[in-house]
C-alpha cells in the first residue's frame, strides 16, 4: 500500500481554465486548481460565490462547464450532501447498498461509521446524525478516490457536528480518499483540512496551508491566526464573525 507521502504526489483532480456561467453572469472564472491524491481541502466562499459549482463540476454532474485546458478526476467518486439524501422506503443497510453489490461491505461500512445495529432500521427512525453516519457509509461502500462532501454537517447541532467532525478525519485517515469539503464554517475548515480554499469572484483567493498535527484541536492557539487570515480573505472581521 502506498504511503501518505507517496499518495501526494500523484494528483487526484486537475482542472485548468474552469469557467461556468449562468444567464450571462460568470459564476467560476477560468479556476485552476489540483489536489494531489490523498489530500484533505475545504472549500470557503460567501453563499453565491460558487462552491458548490465547482464541486458539482469535479462530480461531473454539471456538463456545461468549459474549459481551456485540462480536466481530470478519479474514476470512483461519492458525494455527501446537506441532506443524506436516503430513500425513505428502503432501510439503512439496503440505502447503503445502493446501486452496489456487497452485504458485508455493507455492514463492515456502518460498524465504521457507529451505526452496527441499525442496518433494518427506517431512516425516519435515525437522527439527523445518525442519518449522516449512514451517508458517510453509503459513500464508503463505493471506496472512492475522490470524496466530495456538500456542507454535510450544516445542518446539524453544535455538539452533533464536533462528534461528525472527528468521524470524517477518522475515515479519511484509514481510507486515504482524496476531500473536497464545501463549508461555511471556518473553524470546520481549519480543523479538518489539509489545505484551505476560499473562492472570491469565481476564482482562488487565497490558497492556505494547514499544518499538522491532524486534526486540530478547537482550543489550538494557532486556529486563531489561521481564522483571521482566512476571515480577512472573505472581507469579515473578527468584529462581524
């Protein structure tokens, strides 16, 4: 098995020149970007800045995207949305298999996310976080290159979130997929990511190193400063955060 080191130096996604635009308005601006394999990245930008375009473009579910130049993605890539998205007539277990063969795999996938137990339950009989650990399998079970992840935890409670928050770095860490997290939570991206992006004017703004120790504690000393650099970046003092 490769290691850490040895992931990142092989790209996982590589785009030049993405634009996209919607009834004349420019929404991403020829984005150059490339993660390497393995890599953990959230993505910060205001609402409308076009995060979650972009995300849907690495997806390959916008097809009206242009560019000028190179676009690559792995082949195996999951999405997990705000909502989990599960299908309310089929129990967890059969939503985590979803479109995939593999029982096991699928049992093994929600022992890992805490949910061992629950694989005949009804999603309406799961919390929002419960529901969330089961979307977090469902895209496990694909055992993807690339994991894609849509504001997962917004709408989630404070304390729910923190626990999610060291459950994604859990599985990242055994799984080694590469991340692309859209977020509007800045401490969420400081501690979990590798690597910080914030979109401005349908472009990369500031691009941000995030050192280890992985992950981070929200009582790290540094998370202020990274906060306030990446604060500044998205016009907001800590006065209006």
């Amino acid at each position: 098995m490769a290691t850490h080191t040895e992931q990142l130096t092989r790209p996982a996604v590589q785009l030049r020149g993405l634009t996209r635009s919607f009834d004349g308005r420019t929404v991403l601006d020829g984005i150059d970007l490339d993660i390497p394999a393995g890599q953990f990245v959230a993505l910060l930008g205001h609402s409308g800045s076009g995060k979650s375009t972009l995300l849907r473009a690495v997806a390959g579910l916008d097809h009206e995207v242009a560019g000028s130049g190179q676009f690559t993605a792995p082949e195996r890539i999951s999405v997990v949305f705000q909502d989990s998205r599960l299908l309310p007539w089929r129990r967890v277990l059969d939503n985590v298999l979803l479109g995939t063969d593999g029982v096991d795999r699928g049992r093994a996938a929600l022992e890992e996310v805490g949910l061992k137990g629950r694989e005949r339950a009804w999603p309406n009989e799961l919390s929002g976080g419960e529901a969330q650990r089961a979307a977090l399998a469902r895209s496990l079970v694909r055992e993807p290159e690339l994991l894609l992840a849509d504001e997962p935890f917004g709408a989630l409670d404070a304390l729910t979130r923190i626990k999610m928050h060291a459950l994604l770095r859990e599985l990242w860490e055994r799984h080694r997929p590469s991340v692309l997290l859209v977020t509007h939570d800045v401490d969420e991206a400081i501690v979990l990511a590798d690597r910080v992006l914030v979109l401005e004017e349908g472009r990369i703004g500031l691009d941000l190193a995030i050192e280890p120790p992985h992950p981070r504690s929200y009582r790290d000393p540094l998370l202020g400063e990274y906060r306030e650099r990446l604060l500044k970046a998205l016009g907001v003092t800590e006065d209006h955060a």
